[in-house]
C-alpha cells in the first residue's frame, strides 16, 4: 500500500509540472508573437532630376522615423519635415543636398 507521504509528493511533483508546462507554452507562444512584425525598413529612391520631388510609396500603417539623402561623397544628412509631406501611402521628397 502507498504511504499518505508518496501520494501527496506525487500530486505535488505532477502540480509543479503542469506549472512548467504552461508556463514554457505561455511564453512561446508570446515570443513568436512578436516575430511576426517588421521592426525596421527602408524605401530607396535614386534622384534622377534634383529639381523635382521625389515620390516613395510605404507600406500601409507605417511610420516616418528618418529622411535622409546619401550624397555622391558618400556622407548623408537629414531632410527636416519641412522638406517632406506624407499624403497616406504616399511619401513626396524635396531633395536638399
């Protein structure tokens, strides 16, 4: 016959699994969550015409962190949002280098 004493740990070993067990699912299935978006990204243009703006279409639903220009020098420098308007998709560019 088993002991109260080994029914008990049992019970106890199988509790502080299941514990485990739905922790480790918990957290995996919060990690690859977060797999599925796109942290960072970039849209290039090459300037054909400095006179005119330049046009980029972005993704739906992102957002402008930086404008910048890559001169010929290799060096680049900011266009401040005076220099860019966002209409929706639709990004136009005053080129400034």
């Amino acid at each position: 016959m088993i002991e109260p004493k080994q029914i008990m740990a049992i019970i106890v070993a199988m509790m502080m699994l299941a514990v485990g067990v739905f922790s480790f699912f918990t957290i995996w299935v919060g990690m690859s969550d977060i797999e599925e978006f796109a942290v960072s990204g970039s849209e290039c243009v090459t300037v054909t015409d400095p006179s005119i703006a330049q046009t980029v279409t972005i993704p739906a639903g992102a957002t402008i962190t930086r404008v910048y220009e890559t001169l010929n020098t290799g060096s680049s420098q900011n266009i401040d949002t005076g220099n860019y308007t966002q209409t929706g998709t639709s990004v136009s560019i005053n080129v400034t280098g």
